[in-house]
C-alpha cells in the first residue's frame, strides 16, 4: 500500500492488511456509518478506503483487542475520526458531493407523494365544491319555480274563492230583496 495519500483501496486489500476477514471489515464499516463516519464510494457503490480509513480501522482494533466494546470502540473512533478527516479524492473514485443516500431519496420521494397527494386533494376537493354549489344552485331554482308554482295556485284558489263570496253576498242580496219585496207587496 504505497502512495496512500493519492490513492484509495477496496476492501480486500484492505482486510488483508489490517488481517482481518472481508465480512469483518464490512461489520466494522458498517457500524461506523451507523455512528456517522462516511467512507467514499465509487459508481458500482462499493466503499473507497483511504488512509485515514485504515488508520481508523487500526485504531478500532486496538481498542477491541484492549477489551473495549465493539460500540464504545466505534464511538471513540468516530469521535477522533472526525476532525481529522481530509483525504485527498481520486478522480476515478471520487463522487460529487450531492450523492444522495437512500434515506435522502425517500425522504424526498416522501415529500413529493406527499405534495402530489394534497395537490389532488385540492383539486379534488375545489371540484366537490364548484358540484356542490352547482348541486345548490339546481336546488334553489327548482325551489323558487315550485314557490311561484304555489303562489300561483294560492292566488287561483284565492280569486276563486272571492268570485264564490260575490256569488253568495249576490245570491244573498236576492233573497233579501225579495224577502222585502214580498212584505211591501
């Protein structure tokens, strides 16, 4: 492993080094992620360890073998770790600093279901509203036609009824006169 300042490796070559099984190298990686500290990764997704990595990975096993948690250990190498982390990136493996994670991505993801949703509830609900007041309006015109309908059958029955009370008061004012006209007969 020489030229480490320029150059990151992958994880075989590290394990090898540190003489370590791959799989406890990616236990180890991935319990420091879970802590905070991040390893470069390139196109296919796979961890870029420079030396700063390894020297964290050294460190970790020294503490494990000094009979140190695994999570005390991670946690003591995440802490020092982090102001002393200013790797040179290659080219080949560098990604830009806008890679998202998965959680970022459902996060986002999450917030752009969630604007679409009430988005259609909105419109959804703008339109239940204009059929509503449509729905109203047909309601209210029927009432009024069946409001006139009815004034108008009670004006009906209304002149009706003052053409009968003429016909009586007639009828009466008849027979009155005859009643009269039979007395002074």
């Amino acid at each position: 492993m020489s030229n480490t300042s320029e150059y990151g490796y992958f994880a075989k070559n590290v394990a090898v080094n540190l003489e370590v099984t791959t799989s406890t190298l990616r236990r180890w990686s991935i319990e420091l992620e879970k802590a905070g500290y991040t390893f470069e990764r390139n196109d296919k997704d796979q961890r870029i360890y420079y030396q700063h990595d390894i020297n964290a990975f050294k460190r970790l096993k020294e503490l494990i073998s000094e009979g140190t948690t695994l999570i005390d250990a991670i946690n003591t190498v995440v802490s020092t770790e982090s102001g002393t982390i200013d790797a040179q990136k290659t080219p080949s493996v560098y990604q830009s600093e806008t890679r998202l994670t998965v959680q970022q991505l459902e996060e986002i993801l999450d917030k752009k279901i969630n604007k679409a949703v009430q988005e259609a509830y909105e419109h959804g609900r703008k339109q239940g509203q204009e059929e509503v007041l449509k729905q109203l309006e047909k309601v209210e015109q029927r009432s009024n036609e069946r409001d006139e309908k009815l004034m108008s059958m009670f004006r009906g029955i209304q002149e009706e009824k003052e053409e009968v009370r003429q016909l009586i008061a007639a009828s009466q004012e008849k027979e009155k006169k005859s009643f009269w006209k039979r007395l002074f007969q």
